[in-house]
C-alpha cells in the first residue's frame, strides 16, 4: 500500500438538501469559491462527517448533498467552522439557508497542497507578492493586515471583478486609494486582472433605500458604485433628468453573468445588480403553477405572465425560460430596459420594446408606440413606461394574448402600491397567482402574511363586487434573503383562484 499522505490543514463542504444543490453551487461559482478538483456528490446516511451545527440528514426522505468548496480553515472548531459556513452563505446572499445547510471539513493533503489555490486565497497570494514589490515604507502599511484578505468576498461579473464596500474602503487597505499608492496601484490592477481574467474592478456599496434628494430611489441606481480599474463610461444623471441615447449604450461597459441557465447583462455604472435573488429567480422558474399539472391541463406556452418591475429581466427571464408564452414587463430606467433587451437576445427569446406614453403626451412616435403597438409576435414585451397604466395597457392587447395567470410584484422595500394594478391584471375567469414582495420583520411574519391577505381580498372583491367563484388565498410564504438586522424579503405568493 502506498504511503498514507499527511493532512496538514482542510476546507469546508458544504452539506446541501438536494433542492438548494444548483443554488449553491451556481452561487459558490459566482463567487469564484467552488472546488472544481472535487466532485459533488450524495451524503450517505451513516457518514459520521456532518456537522454538530444542525443535522438535515435526520429525515430519510431528505437526500443531502456534499459540495466542496474553496474556503480554508486553519481552525476546524466547531464555533469557528460554523462561522465560516455563515461567511460563505452570506458572501453568496443565502444565509436564510443556514439551518438548512450543513457541513464537514475535507482534508487538503501536502500533495493537493501543491497545486495553486483557487478561490478566495487567489486575491490573498497577489496581495502577498506585490507587498514584497513596494518600498518598505510603504509596504509597512499594509503588510500587518494582508491576511485579512485571503477571504475576502467577491463577485466576478465577467468582465467585472466586483468588491464588497468593506474592501479596499475598510483600513488598512483605503490607503491604497491614496495618492501614495498611486504608482503602485496599477500594477496590482493588473495582476489582478490577468489572474482572473477580467478587465475592470471597482468596488460596491449598497443601494441606498433612499437617493440624495431624499426621493425614492424608485430606479434602484448604483449610486455608490466606486470604479477602481479600467473605463466605466462617463457619469451620466438618470432618468428622466437625462434620457440615455443609443451613443450611450454603445459606448457603456457591460458585464454578465448567468444563474440557473439564463444569461443577464447590465452596465454597472447605471444599474444596479442583486446577487441575493438567485434563489427567487429558481423557484419562479420551477413553480408548480407554471406547469401543465398546476395550470389544469394547460402549457405555460397557453398562458401570459406580467413582471411590473422588470429590471434587467431578473424574474421575467425565469418566466420565459419556463415557457410562458407572453411575458409582459413594466420598466421605467431605460438602462434597465436595455439591459434587459440584450439578455432576452443573448437567451434567444424575441423581444420587442414599446415606448410608453405620459400622462400629458406620448414619449414615443415610431411604430413601437403604445398607441400604435397591436403585433403580438414576440415572447417578451417590454413597455417603457411606470407601472400605474399597465392595467389599461392591458386591456387594448387582453384579446390578442393568452390569460394572464401570474403578476410579479419585485419591488422593495414594499410593491403594495401596485397591488391593485396586480389584480386588475389578472384573467378574470381563470384567476391566477400574484407574487408580493416585502420586507419584514422577521417577528412579524404571520401577523403581515395575514394583513396581505386581508388587502388582497378586499382588492379581489372590489374588482369583482358579485361573486364570479374566485377565492383568494397565500398559497406560500417564501423568505428570499436577509435585508438587514431582524429583515427579511419575503414574496407572499396569492392565489386568486376557484375553490
């Protein structure tokens, strides 16, 4: 036999129910933290290595799954290696999976140790060896906390790198914004860039709740974007202070990515991005409801669906890849629309975008005006317009289409105002599914569940004052992510449906 190898230290797997398997691991590939030396594979019931944290083994009709990851520890306390799986989840906006994720630490032999770490350490080694290229003067600065970057999130948006805020914002490392630095700084760009074969970095802040005129920042602008390499394009005001042109399009920096099969673009620097609802874009892209069981016979080819916050196509694209044969989408940043033009083309879906009109005046006077807009050819249909007139936008093309059987409200911190709007777009006959978006208060998630559902019915019974047999009910409560301390966004599912 051959000798056995030494285990000097170990990564953390991650222990995953069978249904969250291409969540995670299409989120720890976004990352850049999947351990692609390693297999995924199926936990077997009697494996002594799962975590004390929590045991999601201990139902049999749970299939778990072992994904391994990059992440290094060096202690494998349990206090230690359960913080680490919180780091992990959060990094990828799926903490609100924690109790239902497990893990174990695999052992990394001296021979696996030969090989070049991927993942979070990758940043870390550049880090290391352009800290022995600066004078020690400056390298005095940095060289006592460089291990704090050996796990540093990120999100690689090819050809985007992207950093959290608390990145090279957070000290020691804000002094290589200064203008000490300046001469170096390319240089460690650079590797950067070569290392992970990108061409642009920059630096991301939340999207504040609030924007600087203290309006809502109903646009979800990137106001807190902070280029560090490479062009994004110059800083433009948004819409509708300034309507961007096709000059504008042409010239912005783009990047991608693609979650559970669907490829979406934008351009950082006027739009914003959220990673933490790839858990929401797969489970619309599974509903029951858009199956031919959940439809009573139906295809989702025979039925439409609405997003009236389409963004870049963040749920409506899930729509279609299900099948949905008209997807109809209500977005007000004509960056956003763009955006969402291009990844519907990237997809191989037709997509036509119809200029909406004000309440004073048409915006738009070619053939793709709403006044003039009765082809109904394409799968997705984008009307570049606020929500609030979708109901009687609707109502000139509602025989031209098949029933509307689901609403997409994506709107945070709360879409109730469009709620009404949702119901008017239902089918009237056949009733459907709407999907509310909230953020709540994670003690008061039955007592809001209950006061959605109280206003949908009074909406259902307003819009239909005799009883034409719909009945109004959530059907599902799904907690997406973590908004902030004690917050949750959640989407209540109601079914407005025969009994």
């Amino acid at each position: 036999m051959p000798p056995e190898e030494n285990v000097s230290s170990g990564s953390i797997a991650l222990i995953v129910p069978q249904r969250l398997v291409k969540t995670v691991k299409d989120g720890l590939h976004e990352i850049g933290s999947l351990d692609k030396r390693n297999k995924i594979h199926r936990l077997e019931s009697d494996d002594p290595r799962v975590a004390v944290d929590n045991d999601p083994t201990s139902s049999s009709e749970i299939s778990m799954f072992i994904i391994p990851t990059t992440w290094v520890v060096d202690d494998s306390s349990s206090e230690a290696c359960r913080a680490q799986k919180i780091k992990i989840l959060h990094s990828m906006g799926l903490q609100e999976h924690a109790q239902l994720i497990s893990y174990h630490i695999q052992p990394i032999s001296t021979k696996q140790q030969t090989k070049p770490v991927q993942g979070k350490n990758k940043f870390g080694h550049i880090i290391d060896q352009w800290l022995l290229s600066l004078p020690s003067n400056l390298s005095a600065v940095l060289v006592e906390k460089a291990i704090s970057t050996q796990h540093w999130s990120y999100n690689i948006y090819p050809p985007l790198l992207l950093f959290p805020s608390s990145g090279f914002a957070r000290d020691p490392w804000a002094a290589l914004l200064t203008v000490d630095f300046q001469p170096y700084r390319e240089k460690l760009f650079i590797s950067v860039c070569e290392a992970f074969k990108v061409t642009h970095i920059a630096l991301n802040g939340a999207i504040p709740a609030n924007s600087a005129n203290t309006n809502t920042n109903i646009l979800r602008s990137p106001t807190r974007l902070t280029p560090l390499y490479g062009d994004f394009g110059p800083d433009l005001a948004q819409p509708p202070t300034y309507e961007p042109t096709a000059a504008d399009f042409k010239s912005a920096f783009w990047c991608s990515t693609t979650q559970n099969g669907i490829y979406q673009t934008w351009a950082p620097r006027y739009t914003m991005f959220s990673k933490g609802n790839l858990s929401e874009k797969a489970r619309v892209l599974n509903l029951r409801s858009l199956t031919r069981d959940g439809l009573d016979g139906l295809s989702p080819k025979e039925i439409s669906a609405v997003d009236l916050y389409a963004g870049i196509g963040y749920f409506a694209f899930s729509y279609a890849k299900a099948g949905v044969g008209k997807v109809l989408c209500w977005e007000i940043n004509r960056w956003s629309v763009e955006g969402l033009r291009r990844g519907a083309t990237k997809n191989g879906w037709i997509c036509k975008v119809v200029e909406g009109e004000s309440k004073q005046q048409s915006l738009g006077t070619g053939r793709n005006s709403v006044r003039e807009y009765s082809d109904i050819q394409e799968q997705l249909v984008v009307f570049k317009e606020d929500n609030e007139r979708a109901a009687e936008r609707l109502d000139e093309i509602r025989a031209k289409i098949p029933p509307v059987r689901h609403v997409n409200c994506g709107f945070l911190p709360s879409s109730s105002t469009s709620w009404k709007t949702a119901v008017q777009l239902l089918d009237g006959r056949q009733g459907g599914w709407i999907h509310a978006h909230e953020n709540v208060n994670v003690k008061d998630l039955q007592k809001r569940k209950h006061e959605v559902l109280e206003t949908f019915t009074t909406l259902v019974n307003t819009r239909w004052p005799t009883s034409n047999g719909l009945h109004v009910s959530c059907v599902h409560l799904e907690i997406v992510k973590s908004y902030g301390p004690g917050i949750s966004h959640c989407v209540f599912d109601i079914a407005v449906l025969a009994p």
